[in-house]
C-alpha cells in the first residue's frame, strides 16, 4: 500500500489525559483513536494487527476443536437473574440502559449457559466448545491504562462444556497448551508465565497468563527456572507447599495479564439448570470452563514490552505490514514496490514528499519489522534493516525479497 | 465436518413471540438464537453464513479504496453535541447508558467526523473512504421482523470524505456499482432495485437498494424495465417527471432495504467544524458521503426470498458448506468424506444415527446447496442433488466433486 493513500498520519499531539505507553505509541502511529476514557476506536495500521492476532487465536482455537459463535451484546435481565448475578451490588461495573431492564455483556457467561441449553441434551451432545470474538463493556472506575483496561474491548471467550470433570481437566490442560502457543506465535512467549491465581466458584485455583512488564496492574512471584508464577493475590506458605515452589526460587515481577482461565464446574449449570442425561437416562448437570483474552490487551502488551524509545517493534506474525520501503528520491521505490507486490509482500511505501529523517522517524515509530531503503545511493540494491537492529545490509532487489519468504 | 461434532441441532420448538418467517427458519436451523425482541446470537452455521457475506462485502469495498477501520460502540455525548443529535426528541431510538451520558452507536456519522479531523487537513490528504464492520444498537419499538429490524445489528458503513462535490458524486456512483455487485454475488441481484428515496439534508434524494419480497416493510414503485423503482415516500407526479420514468411502467411491490447510500455534503462538516486547506491554504468544509449495509438484514433477505416449505436455499456464495453429504448406513459415508476434505471442499457429513427422513428434512432446512448420499444401494457412486432441484443424478465420486470445483 502507498503511504500517500494510507488514511492516518502519524500524530505529534495526544490526548490530553492519555498516561499510558501503550495508548501514547498506538495514538502517534496511527493505530487507534481515542474516543473516551478507555474506548478506543482501531484506524487501518490497527485494524490490520488486531486481525492477525484474532486470526492466530482463531487458528489455535479451531486446532483444540472450537466452533465460532457470536453472542449478542444486548442481555436479558430473566437470564441473568437466574444465577443471581444482575445485581450491581455483585457486578458493579455494568452498563445498563436507561431503563435498568437490558444490559450491555460485561460477560456471556450467562446468556452461554442459558443458550447451551437448546443443544446440549444428551451425554452424547457433549463435548462442546464454543468460542466468540465479541465485545465486553466495563464501565471500569479506573480507566487509565490505555489499551490494557479498557471500558469496551474485545475478548475472545471460549467455554467448554463436558459431561464429567476429568473432560473439563483434560480439556483445561489442552487449553494452557494453546494459550502458551498463542503467546508464543504473537513474539511474547518468553515473558508469559503460567501464574496460580485465585480460583473462585469451583476450584482452589484458577490461571492467568502473565506477561512481565513495568506497565502491567498485577504482582506475581515467578519462578524463572521452573517456568511457573503465582499471583500475589494468593500467597502464601502453604500455596507455596502444595504446589511445590521453594520461596528462595521466587522474584517479585510486575506482569500484565493476557489470558485467563477458569473452571465454573457445575456450579452455574446447577443454578440455571443445565443439565444432561447419560446412558441410564439419568440429569446431572453440564461441567463448565471459561477461558479468555483480550485482544486490545494482548496488542497493548506487545507494543509495551517490545518498543523503544523511538516507537513500536511488531513481531513478524503481527506486524501491519511487513516492510517498510522509503524511497529517498521521488519515484525510486516504484520497481522495487512492484516487485514487492507482485510477490504478494505486504509492504507499505512510503512514497510521501517528505524528509529522509521525517520517513525514518515515522517508521521507526510504527513500527514494521523490516525497514528497505532506496536512494540514487543504494543504486540497483536496496538497503535492509531490522527494526529491532542497529545493521543494515546493501542486497540486490532479489535477495532482499528472499529475506521475507 | 461431521456433523455429530457440530454443536447445533436442529429444533422444533420456536420462541413463542417469534413471527418472522426469516428467524423462523434460522431458530429452527441452528443459524441463530433468539437473546431478546430484534437481539440475536449467531450459532456456528450462522457465523459461517456471516462471515462469508462479510468477505464479499470487504472485497467490494476494498477493490474500490475502502480501507477498514473499527469504531467503537461507547460513543461521547459532547461529540454528538457538536452536531445538535444527542437528544432523545432527535434520535428516538438511543440506548444510552444510565447516567445518560454516554451513548451505545445508533449511527457512527459524528464521531468519523470528529476523528477524521485528526487525519485529513490538507486536499492533499483525500479523497478516503474508510468502513467498519461494527454493531449499531438501535431501540426499536417494532422489533418483530426477526433479523430485518434488529435492537442490535452489524452493519457495513463506510463513509467517503472528498474535496468537492465532483469527487462525492463520482465515487457515489462507484459504489452504486458495487452494491450492485454485492446483491449480486450474494444471490438476490435480479430481485433488488436502485430505489430513489428521500434525500435528506444535501440532496433531493438518497438511494436505496430494494429486495422485492412479501416480508418488506417498504413500498416501492418499480420500472422492471427501467430497472429502477421509486420508495413510495416520495413518489409524486413532479418526482416521476424529474426521473423521466411514466406512471404506467410502474408496478406496487413490497420489498426490503438491503442497502442505502446518501450523500451529506458539507452539512455535518460545516456544523462540526472538519475543513482541509486548497492549494492556496483557504479551508473548506469536507464532502462526505455515507453507505450503509445491514449483514443481518442482508442474510434475512436471502433468507425470506430464496426459502421453500421444506427450509433454506442458500446461493453458493454464501452458504455454510458446500455439500451436505448423508450416509444412510452408519460408515457408507467416510470414503467420500475424506476425498471431500481433502480436495478442501467445504461438507458437512451427516454422519448421525439417524433415519433417512430425518436426514433428508433437517437437510432440506438448513438448505446447503448440494445435497450427496451414499448408501447400500448407491454402491460405488453417490446420489448428488441441488437443494433446489427435484431432480438426482447418480455419479462416480470424482464426477460429483468435479461438479464442485
């Protein structure tokens, strides 16, 4: 794509009350607009790195057998009710119309079980798993931290539904597998950590993923070499003990959390009245799991933990574009643009009437993994730089090329 | 997919204030399910006839420029202000949240003009045309048209902003075209009228895109001929002569809104302050021009015009899987299932303990437009039939997936 056609410029002024790294860099490259506090509308650069990272969960998601859904933000009161949870004494951070009698999904737990219901009857229905890319909205109090706490978001939530606990465990163990490669794929596998935390409704505990990071609202204490943490918020000796960490292997981290799982067990079904029959004809309720990410967050996560001080560095497999082809000279990056599409290269050309150091500036601030440079200098060659790298290399059109596929 | 794994079944039984002959086949396919009055979630099925209308539409909108963006739902009263459409006696159908000050996108015309701002302020920076795939949440007081009038609905907007009127009125007729190509690929071309409509604030009239059916709540007088039609709304002996079209090639029909396309002018950014600077640095007020699809409508539409007494016909272009493969002894299927997958056509192989009646009905309801059984008496060969066909051919495996290729 030419940069001339491309819709945003990068932006020099912000948002009065934006504080957040994250928001700062997404804002000035042109990935998001900031609507209210905690809302965030995407632009096209974002818009293409929120769908590589939906599609690479998507994919991860298909692989463990998910079925994609899409769930209604609009809630009924009645079903909500039935678990006793529409109260704002329980949920205190729900938008409700005018009205007081629809709400807007703080969470599809709820309006699941209550669906499930229609198709789920026999022990032979099961199992099942079903999973949405959709929005949540959390009239959050402290809406601060640009994309990692936003008041609408979108999550990606899968909910499993087995007839017994050992298929929710078994299931709950695929699903840490395909959470860890999801991280893994987006480039910040190395600094998420699997992390015991509180387990509410059903069991001792539940599990975040927790990604290292000055920025991040949580403490963890992470067990480096063992490759396990546990949140502060469930510390203790005995924690310790049963899940066999010495304290002495233990550091105190800032992390932020990008995953989330849980398990509701039959706790909800018996509420609502989900049930199954097995063989004998006999109803038990439905064994239930949740398990989460945000998108916005994981790419606010990405964008604090791999920038710099001159902007973002997009990992590969989520990068806007692949490279970033700045000619110095009218017209000299047309070949090499063509070249670059006819290959089916996502590239962006930046064939702006700017400065040399005004081009470098703005791409070294969105952010592309690959930087090509031609100019009457470089002649037939092009000059190719990492994002991430000091070196660049002088290599003709061909070879550059074989460096992207 | 076997449909043993799909997580849907078919159902009997139907909301009981549900009327629309659309959701009533949708309900009982497994393609949605009903939340509230005009609120619907998406099941698998669903979702696959979703994103395949969605694909089409992002084609057509992307080979015309349009670059996607991704706006959010949480809309700030103060930029509704600006443009004097914040309140209620304005804007009837406004969920707001319960401090009244935040409001859920009926429309998302102010706040693109309110950040387009921040990217356009130079002619040099047009023309753009920017759309979104996003939910509209609108409190309608008549929601029983089933997925035709929905309280929460996704829609395709895109909005065009252009220096002048020229660049407005011509790439407004661009995308007359590819409306014409969307209804077109999605199957209901040769029943959907350019329809002259009520203007508005710039232009004497806006344009429809009218699908002829007995569920429409719309009245348009249709030239078959002329290929054009005229909303009742402003029909007049003064509009028949401004068109050139005579009142005796018109005929009454019913018909339902798949598209609308109009024209703002300068209006909203005039009362909103969004100008760029000419060549001599005078400012201007933006063109803009706005182009709205609902995908939910649109899937109702082929829904309530391409549908029997038995259930669905879903055009090929938008149907959740190619063939519906059904075996009638447990096993005869597996064969061609493989060779199905394998060549990546899309099946759904019905795979269930089941009778043969009960195969055949649920697959004339959920309406996949090839209809393959294998059983004892087909021997080697498979039995391939049209969903909307009486007639069966009997063909070797490689013949009947040569039909699909």
């Amino acid at each position: 794509m030419r940069q001339t056609s491309l819709y945003t410029k990068t932006r020099k002024t912000l948002p009065k009350d934006e504080v957040a790294t994250n928001a700062k860099l997404l804002i000035k490259g042109g990935f998001v607009h900031k609507e209210l506090a905690g809302v965030y509308s995407y632009l096209p650069l974002g818009v293409r790195v929120l769908t590589k990272i939906e599609n690479i969960i998507r994919e991860e998601m298909n692989r463990i057998g998910g079925q994609e859904i899409l769930m209604s933000s609009l809630q009924d009161q009645a079903v909500w009710e039935r678990n006793d949870r529409w109260s704002d004494k329980k949920i205190d951070i729900w938008f409700k119309d005018r009205t007081g009698k629809v709400g807007f999904a703080w969470s599809h737990e709820e309006p699941i079980m209550n669906m499930v219901r229609h198709h789920i009857g026999s022990y032979k229905d099961m199992p099942v798993y079903v999973y949405q890319f959709q929005n949540k909205f959390r009239n959050e109090p402290r809406a601060k931290s640009g994309l990692l706490r936003g008041r609408e978001f979108i999550m990606k939530d899968l909910y499993s539904f087995n007839v017994d606990g050992e298929g929710l465990d078994k299931f709950y163990e695929t699903m840490k597998k395909a959470y860890m490669r999801i991280f893994d794929r987006v480039g910040i596998g190395n600094i998420t950590y699997l992390t015991f935390a509180s387990g509410g409704l059903f069991t001792k505990f539940s599990h975040e993923f927790q990604t290292l990071s000055s920025a991040g609202e949580d403490v963890i204490y992470l067990d480096k070499k063992g490759k396990i943490a546990i949140n502060k918020e469930v510390m203790s000796e005995s924690v310790l003990k049963e899940i066999g960490v010495s304290k002495k292997d233990l550091v105190e981290e800032k992390a932020i959390e990008v995953g989330n799982i849980f398990k509701f067990g039959t706790k909800y079904s018996e509420n609502m009245g989900v049930t199954f029959k097995d063989k004998s004809g006999k109803e038990h309720p439905v064994y239930v799991g949740s398990y989460g990410i945000g998108l916005g967050r994981l790419m606010a996560t990405i964008v604090e933990t791999l920038s710099d001080d001159s902007g973002i560095i997009w990992p590969d497999s989520v990068a806007p574009f692949q490279v970033h082809l700045i000619e110095l000279e009218k017209g000299s990056g047309e070949t090499l643009y063509k070249k670059l599409e006819d290959r089916g290269v996502e590239v962006l050309y930046d064939d702006r009437d700017a400065t040399p150091g005004e081009k470098f500036k703005d791409s070294d601030l969105i952010g592309i993994p690959w930087r090509f440079v031609v100019s009457k200098k470089t002649g037939t060659k092009v000059e190719c730089k990492r994002r991430n790298s000091g070196k660049a290399e002088l290599l003709t059109y061909d070879k550059a090329i074989g460096k992207l596929l």
